[in-house]
C-alpha cells in the first residue's frame, strides 16, 4: 500500500510562516477553573498536566454550557511538554513503521507528521507545547464516552479525519454536537483529527487566515517534570 496522501489542511511549510506574536498569557489548570470539564481515560501512559491557557480554559467551559443537557466535555489533554511531545512522535513513528517497513523515512515523516507535530521544528512550536490546543471529545453528563468513530475502531487512522467516509449516523453526530459547542465559543478544528481544536497557536491563525498567532511554546511556572519521564523511549499506549 502507498503512503496515504499528507494531509494538505496544515503543512508545517505553510505553518512556518506565521509569525506568533507571544501575548504572555499564563497557563491556567482547566479543571480548577471549570470543574465542569471532564478529564477523559489517558491514551497513554505518562503524567498528564490539567493546563491551557486562560482564554483557552474559559473558552473551552463556555463550550461545555453550550451543549444540550446530558452531555459534558471530555478533555485528553490541554498543554503537553516538550519531552512528551518528542516521545509521542517517536511512539507514532515506531507505529507506522511496523505496520509499513517499506516506506522511506521521507515518506514516513509526510504520514507522521500529518498525526503527531514534530517536537523541535525552530518555528513551529508543536500545538500542545503552546496550551492553545486541546483534544476532547463528548461524553455523558454521568462521563461515559459517546460514539466518535463506529463503525471504525477507535484507533482506525480511517476515523481520525472529522469528514471521515462512511461514518455512522451515531458517530456524525455526536462530532456535530462536539464541533457545533466548540466552533460556537472560536475554537478552530484541525480537520484530519476530529478531536484536536485549538485557540491563538499557528494552526489557528493559519485556519482563520489570521497574520499571527498569539501562543507560542510555554512552560509553567516554577514546573518540575517527574524525571523518569524525560528519558528517550517511545511513550506507551495506556
Ligand atoms: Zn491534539
């Protein structure tokens, strides 16, 4: 099989040319500012931070009152460190490679890199290091996950892309539900994961034809990761 076409919704080509004008706007924990949100099952396992930027976390809890009752937000992860973030590629990069041995690395990077940002590009921060993106999903007010991908698995690249074919009236949606709250309080979507949005960071600014981002790579405060976790090894599935 050929390597699936890169996605042509964000290149880093086009990414790079953005500038990101930093606003200085802290990191705030999402969950302290708006219990309401969800903290959804991890896909891995590491230690996850609670983080996004401020106006990121108001606006992802005025999505959350914007649903139809019986419903909540779900967050996977808000900001997410360096050294994560060059551990996760490595873990994509390891999962294509095994299932496509034969593919050159330039064409690997094109597939990789259209799923998982690489970590130490000099102008384009990865989304999550900025705490302009977050992944989330729905759930139930009572936090079971809903249907974002049937009749593919879950982990079916085939389902990742929010106009994925073939979806199931159930799986359309619940993205629907999801996109129209989140869409409605100025998150954009990154279109080949349904599940990615983000506010201020490149990918953006680049969906909305904006000049400039407004979020660029950031750290907490006074922040200490847990040393076992700076380490070169591929992160693992939780
Ligand atoms: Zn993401």
């Amino acid at each position: 099989m050929p390597p699936p076409l890169p996605s042509p919704a964000e290149p880093v080509s086009a990414l790079r040319r953005i500038p990101i004008a930093e606003c200085g706007q802290p990191l705030v924990d999402f969950q302290a500012l708006c219990p309401e949100l969800l903290l959804d099952r991890p896909r891995y396992r590491y230690q996850r931070e609670t983080l996004l930027r401020r106006t990121v976390a108001e606006r992802l809890c005025a999505a959350n009152r914007r649903l139809p009752s019986g419903y909540r937000l779900a967050v996977i992860e808000g900001w997410r460190a360096p050294h994560i973030q060059r551990r996760m590629y490595l873990a994509t990069w390891n999962w294509w490679k095994a299932r496509h041995p034969q593919w050159s690395d330039a064409a690997l990077r094109r597939v990789v890199n259209r799923f998982t940002a690489p970590p130490d590009h000099r102008r384009v921060p990865p989304p999550h290091t900025t705490g302009g993106a977050v992944d989330v999903m729905l759930a139930t007010a009572g936090g079971t996950s809903l249907d974002h991908h049937s009749p593919y698995e879950a982990f079916d690249p085939r389902s990742y892309p929010m106009n994925a074919l073939e979806l199931s009236e159930e799986a359309r949606r619940t993205r629907s539900l999801l996109a129209e709250a989140l869409g409605a309080a100025g998150l954009t979507n990154y279109p080949s994961e349904y599940w990615h949005w983000s506010y201020g960071d490149q990918g953006w600014a680049y969906r909305g034809s904006r000049a400039q981002a407004i979020y660029g790579a950031v750290e907490p405060e006074n922040w200490n990761p847990r040393p076992e976790e700076i380490s070169d090894d591929p992160l693992e599935t939780a």
